[in-house]
C-alpha cells in the first residue's frame, strides 16, 4: 500500500507539472497585472517561452544578464554565462516579458485590432524592453514548485516597485497551478537582491541551500537557496520545523 501510495503522489505532481507547463498564457487569469503604472513608471507585460525567443530577445537577454550579473559572480561569470545561455532557450523555460508602454498621445494613434491587442498585452515594437523573469514549473524535493531563474531589470527601473510586482504575479502563478512554494537562488555578493527578497518580499533560506545543509560546504558556496511556502508539507521540508512552528503562532 505505501508503494502505490508513492507512485499515486509522483503521478499528482508529474500531472500538476504537466498541465502547469501546457499553460499558453500564465497572464491569461491575472489581467490586471498585464499592465504596471507607479511611481512614473508605465509598463506593460507578455507571456513567452525559451524554445519560441527570437533572435533579439535571446541577445537582449544575454546583454542584460551580462550587465546585472557579471559583477555578482566575478569571476564564475564566463562558465555561468554559458550555463545560462542554454537554460534560457530551454522548452520548459516560461518568460515573463516587461516592455515600456506607449505614452497617451502614442496609443491614439493605434488602429482597433492594435487597441485591442493592447488590452491583452503589448502590440509588437510598442516600446523599449525594461526586462524579464525566466521560471520553471519543477520538482524539488519530490515537492512542485515554481523556480525562478531569473528577475532581471534595467538599471533605470529598478527601485521603481516593479520586482516586488512582478514577484507578487509569480506566487499568484504559483498558487493557481497549486504549487507547493516558490524557490529562487541568489548569489550571496548581490546583497540588494538579497536584502530584495528576505527583508522586503519575506524569503527565507531554505534547508536545501547549501549553508543550511552543510554550514562548512556553504561557506564554499557563492550562492544561497531562498524559498517562500504556500503548502504544509512545502512548509516541513524547505523551511524546516522552526519556521512551521513560528508561522502557526
């Protein structure tokens, strides 16, 4: 019974991963995050996947994450940069694209079928690109999760409001397709990013990463695994005992 117990639990989460990673849209059920205005910012968002990038998205991508990372990883970037090259154009990578908005005068302009393309996201050369996230429905742990690879902003933007957006629009990806947590790794010399996600957004160190698992093996490591729970059993495994206890209080 305990092994077909197992095998029942492996097929629920190959099943959720599945049907998460068929999704065409994952802004198709969260239409008021299509579009960011704040702090005079006005931006606009696009679904996209690794195996469907043209070819300058794919060197937009590298530029920017050459510009953002090559100073955190010193001098692991020239291996990492082609590790990254291969997972971004991956068929499970899932993008979330956020391009400038066409100010008031500009979208005057647009014929009816572009208007109508506005409302579901951005017409095509409507504004330069701010950034992206890259994500990825996996198992970790025998749990479902949603991994973030990457959040990568312009300079510009950045301070703006506009990570936390996007991050509050992947939980709510994660929730919907029953995730158990979202995980993202952070390089322990970007300490803006660090302080971004554990004083800011409330990430945590996760037990898998590497200093939880080993504190001598994590001091060789450059890098911690952070990690945010919707689920009890997500809860037990990537934050450990305490933090369940705390969060019950």
């Amino acid at each position: 019974m305990k092994r077909k117990e197992i095998l029942e639990k492996k097929k629920a989460r190959d099943e959720l991963i599945k049907v998460a990673c068929a999704e065409k849209d994952h802004l198709s059920a969260f239409h008021a995050f299509r579009h960011y205005q704040r702090n005079g910012l006005s931006a606009c968002l696009e679904s996209g996947r690794g195996d469907k990038l043209s070819s300058s998205l794919k060197q937009y991508i590298q530029n920017l994450l050459k510009a953002n990372m090559e100073g955190p990883y010193g001098t692991e970037w020239p291996v990492e940069e082609k590790v990254k090259r291969r997972e971004m154009v991956a068929s499970e990578a899932r993008y979330i694209f956020v391009y400038e908005a066409l100010d008031a005068s500009a979208s005057e302009l647009l014929t009816v079928s572009e208007q109508e393309r506005t409302e579901a996201g951005c017409v095509e050369g409507r504004g330069s690109m701010l950034g992206f996230v890259h994500f990825r429905f996996v198992i970790e742990e025998d749990l479902p999760v949603l991994y973030v690879y990457e959040l990568q902003l312009e300079p510009r933007v950045q301070g703006k409001g506009l990570g936390k957006f996007l991050m509050q629009l992947i939980e709510l990806i994660a929730r919907k397709n029953h995730m158990g947590a979202v995980v993202l790794t952070v390089q322990k010399a970007n300490l803006v990013a660090m302080n971004f996600y554990t004083s800011k957004l409330r990430y945590i160190i996760s037990t898998i990463s590497p200093s939880k698992v080993d504190p001598w093996l994590g001091t060789q490591k450059s890098y911690e695994i952070l990690c945010k729970s919707f689920s009890n059993d997500a809860k037990a495994i990537l934050e450990g005992p305490g933090h369940c206890e705390k969060r019950q209080k």
